[in-house]
C-alpha cells in the first residue's frame, strides 16, 4: 500500500472524526477505493451518510451510487433518488445526470423522459461530458424534447471536445452524413481518426471505409489498409468490409502493405497501453458501479 495514500488517509480520518464534511466525504472515497487503507463499503458507506447528512453534495451523490448499485448497501432505488436529488438540487452535474438517467431508465421514480431530458441538459449545460452526448442523443431521437438535429450536432460537438469517445464518433457520423450540419468529409475523417485511436471499433471501420472513397483528393489506400488492419486485429470484419479491405490491399505494392501493416501494429501497441492505463485507473470498486451512472468521483 503506498505510504502516501496511507498517510493521507489517516490525516484526513482525524480531521473526518472532528466533523470536516469535506474529510468525511474522503474518508469514504479512500474506503471505497482501497486507497491508503482496506477496501470497506461499509464504512465508505458510513463516511459518505456523515457528510451527506451535512449537506455535502458530491456524498450525497455517492451514497446515491451505493443504493443504486448495491454497494455495501441494499439496493434502494427510492432512496437514489432520494439522495442523487438532494445533491442535484445543490448543483451537483453528475447527480443531475444520475437522476436523469434514473427517470430515463424509471428506477425508484414513473419513468419520463420529460425529466430525464430536464435534468440531463442542466449537466450538460454545466459542462459534464456524458450529459452532453446523452442530451444529444435525446434530441437526436426527439425523447423528452422536439426532434432536433442541429442541438443534437451541438452537443455531440461539445462532448467530442471533451474527449468523449462515443461523441466523437456520433459528431464524425454527423460530419459524415450532414446530419445537423454541412457535410464535411475532412472533418468526418478527422473526428472518426479521434475516436478511432481511442480504440472505437466502430469507428476505425467508419474511417477505413470512408478514407477509401474520393475525398477531396484521391482515395488513401494506404491510411484505409492501415485501420482495416487495427479493427480486423479486433473483430472479424463483415463481408463487405473484407472485400473493402481486400480492394484496399491490391491498390498497395507489397512494400506499402508492409508499411501500413507496421504501422497498424504499432498504433494498436499504443491504443493497448492506452487502454491498460484506463483499466488500471478503474480498477477496484468502479468495475462494480452499474455503466449507466456517474462515478464515485467528486
């Protein structure tokens, strides 16, 4: 156990047992990671109520996750709501995401996308990536809101900036397609390219087979071989995209092919260690918290 993280740890227990919310609300973020002292639900669970019963709003929001998911506590939708509620209206984004997600799924509340769209939009507006792409997705479906897709293009748009990989691909899918914008196939490629290095299957066949149609300049043949390579490392490539692939291959002499084939292996060395950092930064109690709701995170 790092000797920093213990040290922390038992510094803000102390300030915690003389009734510092904000140490209180750590406590249990190190309880519940296994940060600095033994992974105990129970007590993050303890910590968090403390600090929620205090006002504190990023607990409230957790203590929200742990009767969602069940996590050192029963599973009690009425009393997610209850709490994800109480920090969203104290202006906590990720709790006004959970909460919409929670009338968008119907747990604990009459579902209603009404809401959902509500409270997702006031995250959104507060700049937290995920309620941007599930805002734009709403309006992408007219759920909760009209049909609308220049505001869907909007904040795919803002999510994508951020670094949300499904954004990325859904803005490049929008670039692509005119959907809620110009059509742009610079920007298509440039957006699919994004999200495509982040490791989204999706979105590396979207951009091998788009680099094989006539741009503004000839077909790239060598970039689209390239991440047919990436994603057939993958998955196994449909029909069409094998023949795509294959075209791509005789338009290439043997030396280029190898070429794209070392660069390929090389772009998926990086997207690995990529995605084993993330994996590594998740471990422990996040693998346990339910996919649709924020993180434990403040």
């Amino acid at each position: 156990m790092n000797a920093s993280d213990t040290a922390i740890f038992r510094l803000s227990l102390q300030e915690a047992e003389q009734g510092n919310i904000n140490a209180q609300k750590t406590v249990g973020d190190m309880y519940m990671l296994g940060k600095g002292t033994e992974q105990n639900f129970s007590e993050a669970a303890r910590w968090y109520n403390l600090a929620a019963n205090k006002g504190h709003a990023g607990a409230q929001k957790c203590l929200g996750n742990m009767y969602a998911n069940s996590i050192g506590l029963p599973q009690d939708y009425t009393l997610a709501i209850k709490w994800y509620r109480m920090a969203a209206e104290a202006g906590h984004a990720k709790a006004k995401f959970n909460l919409g997600l929670m009338y968008q799924i119907g747990h604990g509340v009459e579902k209603s996308y009404l809401e959902a769209f509500k409270w997702q939009l006031a995250a959104a507006e507060q700049g937290y990536a995920p309620a941007q792409f599930s805002v734009a997705l709403l309006y992408s479906d007219g759920k909760g809101t009209d049909k609308d897709p220049e505001k869907a293009f909007y904040w795919f748009h803002q999510s994508a900036e951020q670094g949300y990989v499904t954004a990325q691909f859904n803005l490049a899918h929008a670039f692509e397609t005119g959907n809620g914008t110009e059509p742009n196939s610079k920007s298509a490629v440039k957006w699919y390219k994004i999200a495509a290095q982040q490791g989204d299957y999706s979105a590396q066949i979207h951009l091998a087979s788009l680099l094989m149609q006539n741009l503004d300049t000839a077909p790239d043949y060598f970039e689209s071989y390239v991440w047919y390579c990436v994603a057939s490392a993958k998955q196994e490539l449909s029909k069409e995209h094998t023949a795509s692939f294959k075209q791509a291959g005789e338009s290439l002499s043997k030396e280029e092919r190898e070429g794209a084939f070392s660069r390929a292996m090389d772009l998926q060395a990086r997207m690995n260690d990529l995605n084993s950092d993330k994996i590594l930064a998740r471990l422990s109690v996040k693998s346990a918290v339910h996919s649709l709701l924020a993180d434990t995170g403040s």
